[in-house]
C-alpha cells in the first residue's frame, strides 16, 4: 500500500500526536519511580530545569530567532502547562491511578467544547459521538480495578483536566499563523516551567539526587528529553497544522499507551473490559478523525464560496 506526498502530509499530524500520547503513556512509571526517590516537586524540578538549559542552548546557536515575539504567547502557554503538570502530579499522589484517569480523560471532551466557543462553531452530531465513544472507552479502560470516591485528589485532576483542555485551545490559538516559531515557543514555555519548578523544588532535589541510581538518572532523562522537549515541540507542530479539537482526540489514547507500557514494564493485566475499552477508544480516534477532517473540508469550500 502507497501514500502519495500529499496523503502523507495530511496524516503526519495525527502520526506526531499518537507519538506524543505514547511517550506521555510512558512518564507515569518514570515519575512514580522517581518520586518515590524523592518528592513530587522535584520531579517536575529534574524534568523542566535540564529541558530549559537544552533548548537555551540550541536557541543560542540558532541566535534565538523569534523568542522576543513568542515571550508573551510562550508565557502564557508556561502557566497553562505548568498548572496543568502540577495539578496532575500533586492530584496523582492524594488518589488512586484509576480516578485520575478517568477525570484527566474529561479533557477530550471540554476541549471540542472551548474551542467551538471560541471558533463560535457547533460541534458536529459525529465528531460529538466520537468524542461520548472515546469517554465510555476510557473508563472500560482504566475503571476495571473500581473507582473509589471522590477527594481532594480528585478535584486536583478534574481542575488538570481544566487547564489541559485550555492548554490546547490556547496551543491553536497562538500557533495558526504561518510565521508562528513552534521552536522559540516551547523555548519560552519550558523556560517558564523551569523557573517555578526550580524555586518550588529545586531544594527537593538537590537533597535527594545524591541517591540517585541509574533507573532515576534514565527517568530523568526520558522525562526531560522525550516527555518535555520532544512531546511539546512535536504536540506544537501538529497543532499547527490540525486543530485543537482532533488534537485532543488523539492525545486522549494516552491511557491505552499508559496500561500497554504497564503491562509490558509492570506486569498489569488487562481484563475483559479493558480489552472493548480500547477497542471503543481506538474506534473513537478513527471515526473522530474522519468526522473532524469532513468538518474541515466542509469549512474550506464555504470559505471558498464567500458564505
């Protein structure tokens, strides 16, 4: 089977955003390893302070085109990711993994809802039923094990799932121009990020990366590397070229990746509703996918008609 150059343009979006909903699949048992050696404060230290230094330095030597006109956007985008990671790693540690995932999920379904207020658009009835098939195949897939009363915890992920929602509006907002710098953008967020992680835990870490071993240097590294630099400039760019809608659709099969890499790594298991759950998510991201792009297209020819 063969993809024309065109095609192929059309599905790197969506290749980039499961990429980036696997990699963050994988960052649980790299932070829950990590924490456990340390606090939840310094794990979002040890993942934003080495990112922030990275990409200074390869803005540096790409003379830092663009990062005066992405300060005020990047800031931005900083307080929405940074509110987001530290309402999801706090909220994590006070409930269990089963009531988190279930509440973060709700984020695939406010943020159709956000950017169709801002667009001032309705949802179409078949992206609307993709999206209700996504939140049933979320909670068959991560609600197996029960889900447990609602606290404190739980308030903390649903206000996460919140910020997240905006995040990614806020995301197509500011990178639908053409000369929008997706690189010095993630610059100035991960730098904020860096700032507030570093004065909130950076005496955390500092007294515990002593004890490091070499499973903590290696979440280190995968947190920072492929859960912060990759995934934000890779979560940009498709953003760019999608919408936020779409976007949120497809980042929300990080649960799935989130259990495949558990059992896989950690020896879970998966039952019987487990396996229709992502069968039904699966399902949802394709017929989502299709039922966004004829939103699109319909969009395009009506803009072409002058309607």
């Amino acid at each position: 089977m063969t993809f024309s150059p065109g095609a192929a343009r059309r599905l790197a979006p969506d290749a980039v955003l499961l990429l980036v909903a696997m990699v963050w699949g994988g960052s649980y048992l790299a932070a829950k390893d990590l924490a456990s050696a340390s606090s939840a404060a310094a794990v979002m230290c040890a993942r934003f302070l080495p990112s922030a230094v990275i990409l200074l330095a390869a803005s540096g030597a790409r003379g830092m085109p663009g990062i005066r006109r992405a300060m005020l956007p990047g800031i931005a985008l900083g307080v929405l990711r940074a509110g987001t990671i530290a309402l999801e790693t706090i909220g994590v540690t006070l409930t269990t993994a089963t009531n988190a995932g279930l509440i973060i999920a709700l984020s695939i379904l406010l943020t159709p809802l956000l950017e169709s207020l801002r667009l001032r658009r309705r949802i179409s009835a078949s992206f609307a039923g993709s999206v209700l098939l996504a939140l049933i195949g979320i909670g068959l897939l991560v609600g197996g094990r029960g889900f447990a009363a609602p606290n404190t915890g739980d308030l903390l992920v649903l206000c996460a799932a919140v910020t997240r929602a905006l995040l990614g509006v806020a995301e197509a907002r500011f990178t639908v121009r053409t000369d929008s710098d997706v690189f010095a953008l993630t610059t100035v967020e991960i730098c904020f990020g860096a700032t507030v992680f570093t004065i909130w835990g950076g005496a955390s870490l500092w007294a515990h990366i002593g004890g490091f071993g070499g499973a903590q240097w290696i979440g280190i590294v995968y947190l920072s590397l492929g859960c912060t630099i990759v995934a934000f400039l890779g979560q940009l760019w498709a953003t760019k070229h999608t919408s936020a809608s779409r976007a949120g659709l497809l980042l929300g099969t990080e649960p799935i990746w989130a259990l495949l890499i558990g059992i896989v790594l950690a020896g879970e298991t998966l039952g019987p509703s487990g396996i229709l759950g992502a069968a039904l998510l699966f399902a949802a991201t394709v017929w989502g996918r299709r039922a966004e792009a004829q939103w699109r297209s319909s969009a395009s020819r009506l803009r072409a008609r002058g309607r």
